[in-house]
C-alpha cells in the first residue's frame, strides 16, 4: 500500500511566513532592541543594511522593493524607541536643566533607562525632584558622612538638593562605585604569582587602579565590558624594554580558583552585569570584610 504525502496549501505556506515576519520582528524590537538600534543608528549598521539591500535588489527586484519598504518601517519603529520621551517632555526637562542647573549635562538616553515618563513628568510638572526611597536617602546620608568623594560627586551633601539632580538608580551607582565591591569591578585586583617563594605576602592582592604588577606572573583582574579579564604580566621586550603582556577572559565558574577570597553568593554567576544595572551576581571578598550597605540594598540580602 503506498502512502501519500500532503503538501502545504499556500494558504498554509501564507500563515507560516506571516508568523516567521511577526516573531522576526518581535524579537528585533523586544527582545534585542538595542540590536536594532545599532543597525539604524550607527554607520557600520547602515553599511550592512545598504549592502544587504543592494544584494537583495541585485536577485530579485520584487523582494528588494518590499524589503526597502520594511527597513523604512523598521527604521520608523527604532526611531520611537529611541525617544524613550515624548518629545514635549524632554524639551520642558532640558530648559528647566538650564534655569536650575545650568553646569549639569543629562544624555536623554541614559536618563530613559533610569525613570519613566510618569516620573518624568511628575518632577517637570510637580516635585522638581527625583523620587527616592527612604531606604536610599539613608545610604545618601551615611556615604556622605563616610566618604567625602560622594560628597563633592553629588554637588553637596544635602540630601534634597542632590534629588533635585540624580534619580535613584544614578546615586545608586555613584554609591555603589565608591565602595570596594564596585572598585573591584572597575578598577580590578591586582592577583601575586602564588609561585613566587621570594616574595612575602605571595597570593595576596589589593585593589589597583593600573597595570602595575610587581614582577612576572602578576595578574590585574577587571570587567572588561561583559566579561572579567585578566590581564598577566610575563615579561620585557628585549629590544624596547616594553612589558608583555597577555590578556585572558575567565570564565566565571574559575573565578573562585583565580582570585584569592572571592567567593559567590549564589552559585556562580557574572559579576560584570553588576555594571549594567543587573544585580543579580552577589558575591563576597574576604579581604574587603564585611559586604557594604549599598551592595547589600543592591543585592536585596
């Protein structure tokens, strides 16, 4: 007996590529925006574009039209969600920048990962200030009295003037960067070759703000975008008298092995996506004691 296979009516063919179209571009607007943005929005991005187009006109004429006419809507699409404000918002923000602080510089952009447009809106048309909680303006106050960098940072050491400038999620960050726990990110750790016996105090480490190991096998740690890095001292270029060096991105299951005291909280995560606002990596260091107040409200422990 023989079997028969059915194929797809063009309707069905019709359904399926509908589909395919939508998700396609449900993940280029909510899944990866930032994806699209780069390809609208910068030039090597609109290279690609231009020579994807020029490729696809070249095959079919057709398709290449109705493929121009999706990048236009596309590229409408990206444009909105770019301006994360209405545009009567953000120009009512900027001239009350300029009357109330003229010496201060705000990237819209930035400043649309860090409020909403209700809260936008309620610090033009009511308050003049940023909503902070009450939990936040304690860690404000007690950074102020510790650290006076945050103070001159943060234009004073007032709480309410400093609203008047920094959302939440912006002090957080200058708090957060000003603790060890931030500077390790930022700055790196400066690991000892373990290896060497003739020195005191082998496998140990600080914080360093520079590539200045001690001698060969010496070993900076930092984020380096995503990812931490290690940086490695092996040696001097015998003709210029340069120092080598070799660079390595760790894995963040080795990170207990590679640096000294540093333990996760929560099993092992990345600790870099601390620099993007995600705070779900808590870790501890021995060295630097007990975890601070900031990276602890951070955190949520």
């Amino acid at each position: 007996m023989s079997m028969s296979i059915t194929k797809p009516t063009t309707n069905n063919t019709m359904i399926i590529g509908l589909l395919s179209l939508l998700i396609g571009l449900w993940l280029l607007l909510y899944v990866i925006p930032n994806l699209l943005l780069s390809l609208f929005h910068t030039l090597l991005g609109n290279l690609i574009l231009l020579l994807f187009l020029i490729l696809t006109v070249s095959q079919n004429l057709t398709f290449g039209l109705l493929l121009g006419i999706g990048l236009i809507i596309l590229y409408r699409f990206s444009a909105i969600k770019q301006e994360a404000f209405t545009a009567d918002s953000t120009n009512r923000f900027l001239l009350l920048q300029q009357t109330e602080h003229p010496h201060t510089i705000y990237d819209m952009r930035i400043l649309s990962e860090q409020v909403s447009q209700e809260e936008l809106n309620n610090y033009i048309e009511k308050t003049g200030k940023w909503e902070w909680s009450q939990e936040v303006k304690d860690l404000y106050n007690d950074a102020v009295e510790k650290n006076p960098f945050v103070r001159s940072n943060a234009e004073n050491g007032d709480v309410e003037e400093a609203r008047e400038i920094y959302p939440e999620k912006a002090i957080l960050e200058i708090l957060s960067l000003q603790n060890k726990e931030g500077q390790f990110l930022t700055s790196g750790v400066t690991v000892l070759n373990k290896d060497d016996l003739e020195r005191d105090g082998r496998g140990s480490y600080n914080l360093s703000s520079g590539l200045q190991p001690f001698s060969e096998g010496d070993s900076i740690i930092k984020c380096d975008g995503n990812v931490l890095q290690e940086t490695k001292y092996k040696t001097r270029d015998p003709i210029f008298s340069t120092r080598i060096y070799e660079k390595t991105n760790l894995k963040n299951e080795d990170l207990e092995k590679v640096i000294p005291g540093f333990k996760f909280t929560k099993g092992s995560c990345n600790p870099c996506s601390a620099l993007r606002g995600d705070y779900s990596c808590p870790f501890t260091v021995s060295s630097f004691g007990s975890t601070s107040d900031v990276w602890k409200y951070l955190w949520g422990s």
